[in-house]
C-alpha cells in the first residue's frame, strides 16, 4: 500500500476507530464462547462416558445452551454494527467521490474514458465491503488463533506441536499467494475496463450503429476484448483456486498427522481422547483462519488498487472553489492574450499566440475550418481549460481567479453537441439556477424562442426529455440548451455551432434571437452557417490555431464571399480558409 492510500485510509478509519473497538470487544467475547463447544465435548468424553454420568451431562447441555444463546446475540450485534460501519463508509466516500468529480478540472475528465469513472464508483464498494465485511472479522480473528494454539498446547501438548510445525507453511502458501494474486488482480481489471469502454461507445453510438449496420465491424472487437476479458479471469481463478486447493490440502494432513500423533499419545497415556477431540475442534479454528489469510489475498489486493486509485484521484488538482471578494455582474468584455493551447505534450498546439477582444453589444463571429480551434477557444473563453501560456481576462480582471460557479453564472455557453438530462424540460432549462423562479424559466425559453414550441406539447414544460434529451428534436434541444444558457442573465453568450440541428427557418429565428440578445450583453458564434453572418458586427477567421483577420462585417463580408479584398491593415486569409467558412 503507497504512501497516498495510506493518506486516504487514515482519515476514514479515525471517526470509526471507536465502532472499530465495539466491534473487537464483541469479538472478543464471540471467540471466548467458541470455546464452550470444545470443552463441552471433551468433559464429556471424559467425564460423562466413562462414569455414565447423566446428571452432569444435563448441566452440560443447559451451561452450553445459555451460551450459544448468547454468543447469537453478539454475533447480530456485530453484524448490526459493521452494517452501520458501511452505510457510513458508503456516504463518506461515495460523497466525497461525486464532489471530487464535480470539482476536476474538463481536461481531466476528458483524458479518461467513461468506463474509468464508473469503475471508480465500484471501487468504492470494494472499498466498503473490505471495510465492514469478512475480511474485517478475520482481522479481528487473527490473534484468537494465536490464543487456540496456546490453548492447544495446554489441553493435549503433542497436538499443539504438529500445530505449530505446520504454520510455517501456511505462512509461506500466504505470502506467495499474495504477489501472484495481486498481479493477477491488476491484469483483469485492465482487460475488464477495456471491455466496458467498448460497450460504452456502443451503447452511446447505438443509432449509428443500427443505422449503418456496423455488427460485422464491431463484433471482433469485442469477441477479442471479452475473450482477453474471460483469459485474464480465468487465469486469475485458476491461481485462486490452486492455492485454496493446496491450503485445503494441507489442512487435511495436518489433521492426519495430529490424529496419528494423539492416537499414539493416548495408547501411551499421555492424554485422553477428549483431549484430542477438543484439541481438533480448536485446531479447526486455527486452520479456519490460515485458509482465510490464504484465500483474502485476492479481496486484500482488489482493496489496495481500489484505495491507490481513489487517493491518486483525490490528489488531483482541483478547479478554484472560493474567491477573495463576491464581485457583482461584470460588462462582459473578454480578452485573449497571447494565448497558446495544445492538448498534449509534444503536439501541434491548438492554438498559437491568439490575441482578441469582444466587445459587449452587437454579435462576434468566429469562423474558420474544421480544426482551426474555435470550439477550443471558447472553451478557453468560458475557462473551461486554462491557456498552456497566456492569460484570457474578464474586464480586465484574469479568469484564473475566479471559481467555476462565478464564471458559468456570468458566461453562458452552447456547446455545439446539446446534451440534456433525464427529467422534465423545466428541470433541464432550470439546472443552471436551481433556485430559479417560473417566471425567470419561462424568461429564458422566451429569449431563446422555445417557449412556444414548449408550450405546444401536451405536458408544456413538464414534458420528460428522456435520456439525454432523445425524446426531443435536435432543434428543440438546441433551443432548450439555449435557454438553460440565457437563465441567470448572463453577460456573456458563447455558442459553437448553434445552427447545426436548425432548418432554414429555424435558423432565420436564431438570427433574429442573437441579434435581440447582443444588445445587452457579449454575444460570440463560432459557425459555418453564413445565414448568421449578416447580424455580427465582427468577424474573426482562424487558421490553423491562428488569426487570419479581425475584420468589421461590412469588410469581412465581400472577402468571404470572394467579391473584394480585406483592408491594408488586415492579414489576407488563405483563400482555401476563407472558402471553407463560407
């Protein structure tokens, strides 16, 4: 276990140490009255058989009664006690968790795929169930049967040493079990995540998959990832396996040669036959735990990955949580300075020495090819990814400084895939301000020209979207993504390709909403849609992750059609850009 797991298991074992003691006291008792069985049947050996004393045989029967009676009571209480121990582990880190998510910074989530975060959730579990589970319970079973083999020793001294030969042993089965297992444990987890990822796109693809017939293309993928998937579980079964087997095994001459050696002591009369009895029932105990100690290892090395993973993911950076002062709404005015951007490193940065302003009132439009870095830019506008150099300012004040709940409540953003969530139209338009009012909801869906189209369904804004928005048209859910972006009031509306899923109607209205919406606030499209070109006020070209020119429409218009030449202060765009924005 790394130095972090141990950071991350510290603070959530401190508030349970005092659960953690009931726990050990109960066992403690539970273990003391597990003793009750053996004696039980050695006196009777001794003392009942022999003497045909039935009377002290009834004694027996009701002393041991009493007692397992209440060694059933303990044991539930236990029970009761680790369940409570989980449920407060599983809101711990489980909340801990969801919250850590929601504070990681875009580019971190976007660097792994969907099936590593659910496996996080599951590690959890896994977390919780080592936790307040069966190898808790062992953990508090060990030194007992250190305590059985001294007691062992006192009842019948020839079978504690075959006893003792034996742990060695066991010892030596455990530790090599322990390495195997836990390189084992890493091969399978990595195949079975590779599975999921393919399912996942699968599952988020299904429409293109029905549609185009892609079975016979993805098939062998995932024979090949679920057969590689089945090797490594297989593998790591039959390693499980073959040293439970062997521990079991051993277990079994152990028991041989214990009996041969009483059997022999008792013919010398160095002891008598309840004292064997009782001696094997209490070696039983011992082996009961030397075969969990070998069999755990697996659970032990699925704890340390699960804890290691969720430690390396709490020790990841952060967004900024807190500001030093509540500042009030901002104009609006946005400046890039010399923004660089890439990726990864050792690649083409995705943009390149970038300077821009935009101005409040009137629309700004980016376009460009595909690949010349708008959508990164305005993602970059929205601080949704920190410049790799440079700094991007909100009236003159640098975004870095602010949390992510200041800046998405002053910038609002459309990204160019519409995602809504399962619920009613009034739950997805409302989750940008939870705390909004009816009329503030109905405020946006007007503003963003949906409010009719709402108002046309049979449930109006009550109306399920169903996962991910499906039950609704990509233009609806444009328009619906739109007013979630206006609620608020923001100062600044950032939309990448807001024209995609419209019609030609569709987007004349956009037009007219946009034009209506700058006259108050920051508005920037980055489009290919010419439709929306005659409303900017501005227009900016990029190509490849530079600006091509920085034109007033009036300008930029006749170049992009191909009917005049951009003014002397102006770059001249390569005609290839300027013709692919058109």
């Amino acid at each position: 276990m790394n130095i972090a797991a141990r950071a991350l298991l510290r603070p959530l074992l401190r508030p349970l140490w005092p659960t953690f003691h009931e726990v050990i006291v109960l066992s403690t008792f539970v273990n003391l009255l597990a003793l009750a069985v053996p004696i039980f049947v050695m006196q009777v050996y001794d003392r009942v058989v022999f003497h045909a004393g039935l009377a002290t045989l009834q004694g027996l029967v009701i002393g041991v009664a009493v007692i397992l009676a209440f060694d059933w009571v303990l044991r539930q209480a236990r029970a009761r006690i680790l369940q409570s121990v989980a449920l407060r582990l599983d809101v711990a880190v489980g909340r801990r968790l969801f919250e850590k998510l929601l504070a990681l910074p875009l580019a971190t989530l976007e660097g792994r795929s969907a099936a590593h975060w659910h496996a996080l959730f599951r590690d959890v579990d896994v977390v919780r169930n080592t936790l307040s589970g069966g190898p808790a319970l062992m953990f508090c079973d060990v030194p007992f049967a250190a305590f059985f083999l001294i007691l062992t020793f006192v009842i019948a001294p020839p079978i504690g040493w075959v006893l003792l030969s034996a742990l060695p042993l066991f010892a030596l089965l455990a530790w090599r079990s322990a390495s195997v297992m836990i390189s084992a444990s890493h091969a399978e987890r990595d195949s079975g995540l590779a599975r999921d990822h393919l399912i996942a796109e699968l599952i988020a693809g299904r429409t293109t998959v029905k549609a185009l017939a892609l079975d016979s293309s993805i098939r062998p993928l995932w024979e090949a990832r679920h057969a590689e998937c089945i090797e490594r579980a297989v593998s790591r079964g039959a390693r499980a396996d073959g040293y439970g087997n062997f521990a079991t095994t051993m277990t079994m001459a152990t028991t041989v040669a214990m009996t041969a050696v009483g059997a022999h002591a008792i013919i010398e009369q160095q002891m008598s036959i309840g004292a064997l009895i009782a001696a094997s029932m209490l070696s039983g105990r011992v082996f009961a735990v030397l075969n969990q100690l070998v069999g755990s290892w697996l659970i032990y090395a699925a704890f340390v990955q699960s804890l290691s993973r969720l430690a390396e993911l709490f020790a990841s950076p952060e967004e900024r949580s807190s500001s030093a002062l509540r500042l009030q709404r901002p104009a609006g005015v946005i400046t890039l300075e010399e923004v660089r951007f890439g990726y990864a490193e050792g690649q083409r940065p995705v943009l390149e020495g970038v300077s821009l302003t935009f101005e409040t009132g009137g629309v700004i439009a980016l376009i460009g090819p595909n690949g010349s870095g708008k959508s990164t830019l305005l993602k970059l506008a929205q601080g949704l990814y920190p410049p790799t150099s440079g700094r991007v300012l909100l009236d003159g004040a640098d975004i870095a400084q602010f949390t992510r709940a200041e800046l998405a409540g002053w910038i609002g953003y459309v990204p160019q895939e519409c995602v809504l969530f399962a619920g009613s139209i009034r739950d997805n338009i409302g989750h940008r301000c939870p705390e909004s009012s009816d009329e503030a909801i109905v405020r946006a869906a007007v503003l963003a020209g949906v409010h009719g189209v709402i108002v046309d369904l049979p449930d109006g804004y009550a109306t399920d979207v169903g996962e991910a928005g499906r039950r609704l048209s990509a233009g609806q859910r444009q328009r619906i993504a739109i007013a979630r972006a206006l609620l608020g009031d923001p100062a600044v509306l950032l939309l990448d390709e807001p024209t995609t899923s419209l019609d030609a109607e569709g987007s004349l209205d956009l037009r007219a909403t946009l034009a209506k919406l700058a006259a108050g606030r920051t508005v920037v499209v980055a489009t290919h849609s010419p439709q929306l070109l005659p409303i900017c006020r501005t227009i900016i070209e990029l190509g490849r992750g530079r600006v091509a020119y920085d034109l007033p429409a009036e300008e930029a218009l006749p170049l992009i059609f191909g009917l005049g030449r951009p003014s002397p202060k102006a770059a001249p765009a390569p005609v290839g850009s300027t013709g692919a924005a058109a």
